[in-house]
C-alpha cells in the first residue's frame, strides 16, 4: 500500500523538482517509509511506501523489461505469477515487478493480475505510459488534464496541493453528496479532476489518452446449484481469499463487527493462523444505538483470537472530526467514517494491514434494499429513489438532477456490462459499480492510510465473486433472508455469531450527539459559506432543531460534514482544532 502520483509528459514539457517534491509531501501519509522518483522524457513518476512486502528490496520505482513502474495495492498472486514468469530474472521480491513484465507482452494485462491496484508504468519501448485501475476500485486512481500533460495521482488533494489541478468545485456533485453520501461516476466534486474508472487501463502518448480496456468485476464461474456441495465450494473460495488476502511480511490484524462478513473472516483467518487473531472493534458511549462489541467478543472467545474494544463518545467525535473529514478529500459523507478512522487509529500501534469485510453484502446479497427491488412489479422499489434531503425545503436546488450518476450508473447495468441476469443480481452489480468504489472502500482508503495501515477486503476479490455471481438466486436470499449461503456456511463454522438471529444494522450515533449540541452548532454551520450557498436561508437551523428526528439527524450530519470538508478543501483550511474551532474560524 502505498501512494502514486505523476505527470505523462506532452512532448517537449517539463516537470520541476518542486512539483514532484509536492506530490511527494502530499502523499507522504500514505507511504511513510520511503519515496522514489523516476523522471523520462515521457513521464515523471512519484511513489511515497508504506512496506509490506519485500521489505528489504521492494523500493519503488521499479525497473524492468524498458519500462518503470509505481504500484499502490497488493497483487495477491504474485507467487503465482513468478512461477508462471519462471524467465524473468526478477531483480526484486515485489508483488509489483510482475505487472511489468505482463504489460510488456500485452497492453491489456489487469486480467492475469489478482489484487488492489492502480499501477503507472512508463513503458520506454512503446512509447507510452500505462494507468491501470483494480476491476472492484478497490485502490484509487484520480487523473486530470494540464498544460504540460496528463497528471494522476493517488489523491486529488496531491494534485492541488502541487499545482497540477485547480481546486475549482461543482456545486452541483455536492448536492448529489448531500442526496446520495457519496458521488457516482468518473467525475470528482472537483471540476478539473476525474476518477480513473474501475477496470480502466488508459495509455497515453504524447497528447492522446486512450482506453485500452475496461473490465467487468463480475465475471461468473461454475458452482454447484445443490446446496450442500455449494456449501463446500464456498468454503474452498473463501478460505482461498483470506488465505492470500493474509500475504504479508509485517503484523496484520483485522477489523470485527457483531455483523456475518466479518465473522466469518475471523473463523478462516482462526483457521489459517497458527498465533492468536488480533480482532478489533468499536462501540459507542451511548445506548441509542446497537453496541456490537459484545456480540463480536463472543465470536472472537470462540475461536481464541486476541480482541480489543475501543469506545467512541461525543468528545471524541467533536475534537477529531474536522481531521477525519480532512482525510475525505474525495469526499464520502458516510459516518462509518468516524468509527474506521478510530479503529484505525487505534491499530497503528500494532499491525500494517487490516482485513476488513467490505463487499460480503455486496458479493452474497445482503441488503434489504436488493430484495426490495427484485420483488415483482408493481411491488419493486428501485434503489435510492429518494434523496436524504428531498421534501425538507433545505436545498435552493430541488430538482432531481443529482439523480443522472445513479441513472447512468443503473441503465449501463441493465443495459450494459450485465445484460440479462435476475433483478436481485441487476440491483448487486448496482452497487458494485457505484456504492462499493466510491462510499466503502473509498471510506477504508481514506481512512486507514490517513495511519499508515493497509486495508484489505477478502470478499472484494475476483474468485470470491466468480463464485457468488454464479449462485442460484435461492442460495443468495430466502425467506426474507439476505446471504443466505453465507449464513449457512457461518452456522457450521462459527455459530456463536449467531448468523440467523435478527440483527440491527450497523449505526453511529452522530443525530444524538448533534441534537445535544445543536443550539451552538447549527449557528456555526448555518454560516459557513457553502451552506449559504447551498441552501434556504434559516432552513439550516431549523433542521438542527430537529437532529434527534433520523431523517433530520441524517440530514445535519451531511451538512456538518460539508461545512468541514468545504473549510478544508474548498477554502484552503487547516482542519486543525475541533468541530467548533474550525467552523468558528473566518
């Protein structure tokens, strides 16, 4: 894991050392041991490292076959590809040096690479530089168009920090924040930055920027329809997940809710370690909502594993929140961010790599809301047909274009890269495409490298996926039942998590802390000036009156959180000092 930025060259340009010394500044949370610069003709690559693998040897750039390479993420079968490569005279141990090898035989090389990734290769030979993003987004990739060519970087807030992009904001990507949490497509909040989609390789020469290809996540394989050899087969793939997901030469540890997905990562990653587990989980100081921390404790005293609980309260949240947002420049206004971030926190002390379980509801079916839209008609209810603040008179805009990135996103699932398939599979591969890059494994990048820790999600994985997208729509729910199989697998192997019993969602209590506050709160935020931009003059502090309401709390998050990201990244703000610090500041 580690942070990538750069420039490919027009011809005849120039990159400074000051310029590359600020991407390197800008992204030096992400790698804190160590950096390394390539300069050509074509391109100059920048790589800040945080060391996992190949601890002694693993320095980027690397060199090979003509070409220099910078990687952030993990290629998972990197052994495999050694041995597949068995030619090469590898110059390295790093899980990055095969791609270069793989690209020079073939431009469109992701499809051999297992892993998270975005990968810039300056290939000397072509002529060109290649851009590669993971097929989920599970790393990311941001790029955006200069004078003197083609940046990228790992973060947009490197590429403003270095010049290389103005900070120009759309009003109108922030209202589908407001709307949706999190932003859809390629196009950021900033107006001159994009996301490399996922699945994306782009090769650019000279002036022309070129998709060389564009992958699918969800390619389905061949699984059992019975259920008891399907049960069998899921095992094999997860343990196979969790067994490479755990490659690793520094301490890693992982991420335990009272939920399934990560339960059932604590009984394979029990299963495939000799040591004990270090499982870690956060709970709040409040009783309004569910406290998963004794849940979690009896999975993890069930299979011996090491587990830490941390507490969150409202002084916490209040002190470290304008930090936290910081973090977010691209931005998610999820407040799962808030108890990430403290896990995170809490784990740099210990270990370099998480196992989290991002994706199970994603890859098994989880959520109530795929049911909800495969029900037949006229009884479906699509996904997000309602803005958070559609009806509260809060937005001067009111009309529903926030809605064309959820749209696109929709029609091009239905229509395109997943023709066919059953209404429970169209809503699943939705959010593959949209929700899961750009909320959840943004919110685990973000958050995690804001520490210097890896994040790793074994369910985000392409084997993982192959197998569940290949499974009957009875295995996936049932009976009102999302993760059916999943469930099942988890009652044989770990049934103190109790995998049927009815579970409350995972919440944070970010409405009862602002409704105990919203007097001097709601000012604040009412002033700061991309709310008054944003919305109905007095219709802010009105809504905080109301923050104990869900919906009304929900709403005051999202715009709290604005107000904080916009003082950071729209005005230039330190974010240093607490909530009310930072939004007293003129």
């Amino acid at each position: 894991m580690c942070g990538i930025a750069g420039i490919a060259l027009k011809p005849g340009a120039r990159i400074d050392p000051e310029t590359l010394a600020a991407l390197t500044r800008a992204l030096a949370h992400r790698g804190p041991d160590g950096s390394g610069v390539h300069v050509s003709a074509r391109a100059a690559l920048v790589q800040t490292r945080l060391a996992i693998i190949d601890l002694a040897t693993g320095d980027q750039p690397l060199f090979g076959a003509g070409s220099a390479l910078v990687g952030n993420g993990e290629i998972y079968n990197n052994p495999e590809l050694r041995a597949r490569l068995g030619t090469v005279g590898f110059a390295t141990g790093s899980d990055c040096e095969p791609p270069l090898y793989l690209a020079r035989a073939a431009a469109d090389f992701t499809p051999d690479l297992r892993g998270m990734y975005a990968l810039a290769i300056d290939d000397g030979q072509a002529g060109r530089v290649l851009l590669a993003r993971d097929e989920f987004g599970i790393k990311p990739l941001y790029i955006s168009a200069t004078a003197r060519g083609t940046a990228f970087a790992s973060e947009p807030q490197a590429l403003v920090a270095a010049g290389l992009a103005a900070p120009g904001i759309s009003t109108a990507r922030l209202v589908e924040l407001l709307q949706v949490q999190f932003t859809t497509g390629t196009r950021t909040v900033f107006t001159a930055i994009d996301r490399v989609a996922p699945g994306t390789t782009l090769a650019i020469a000279g002036e022309a920027v070129t998709t060389i290809a564009h992958h699918d996540p969800v390619r389905p394989g061949e699984v059992p329809r019975d259920e008891e050899a399907a049960l069998a087969a899921l095992d094999a793939v997860l343990a196979d997940s969790v067994a490479v997901h755990q490659r690793s030469d520094v301490p890693y540890g992982m991420f335990l809710s009272g939920g399934i997905d990560s339960a059932a990562i604590l009984a394979l990653m029990a299963r495939l370690n000799e040591g004990k587990v270090l499982a870690m989980t956060a709970g709040f100081d409040t009783g309004t909502v569910a406290d998963e921390r004794d849940d979690a404790a009896a999975s993890a005293r069930a299979v011996g594993a090491r587990h830490e609980r941390i507490e969150i309260d409202a002084a916490m949240m209040w002190a470290h929140l304008p930090a936290i947002v910081a973090a977010m420049d691209d931005p998610v206004a999820d407040y799962a961010i808030i108890p990430t971030w403290f896990l995170a926190r809490h784990a740099k002390g210990s270990v370099k790599v998480i196992l989290s379980g991002e994706g199970g509801d994603e890859m098994f079916a989880g959520y109530g809301r795929y049911r909800a839209a495969a029900r037949p008609w006229p009884f479906a209810r699509p996904m997000r047909r309602r803005g958070a603040f559609d009806g509260l008179g809060v937005l001067r805009e009111t009309g529903q274009g926030w809605r064309a990135g959820l749209d696109e996103a929709r029609s091009g699932v239905v229509g395109g890269s997943a023709p066919g398939g059953s209404a429970l599979e169209r809503a699943q591969r939705e959010d593959i495409a949209g929700w899961l890059p750009n909320d959840l494994l943004l919110k685990l990048d973000r958050c995690l490298m804001a520490h210097a820790i890896e994040g790793r999600t074994p369910f985000v994985d392409r084997e993982v996926a192959r197998f569940a997208f290949a499974l009957a729509d009875r295995l996936r729910a049932r009976r009102g039942v999302g993760k059916y199989l999943l469930r099942r697998w988890l009652e044989r192997h770990l049934p103190q998590a109790r995998p049927f019993a009815p579970k409350q969602g995972f919440d944070v209590p970010v409405a009862a802390w602002i409704a105990a506050r919203a007097d001097e709160l709601a000012p604040l935020v009412a002033r700061a000036p991309i709310i008054q931009e944003m919305t109905v003059p007095g219709r802010v502090r009105e809504i905080f009156s109301r923050a104990a309401d869900k919906r009304a709390g929900v709403a005051c998050w999202r715009l709290l959180f604005l107000a904080l990201w916009h003082h950071r990244h729209g005005l230039g703000g330190s974010g240093a000092g607490s909530v009310f610090d930072v939004l007293a500041e003129r």
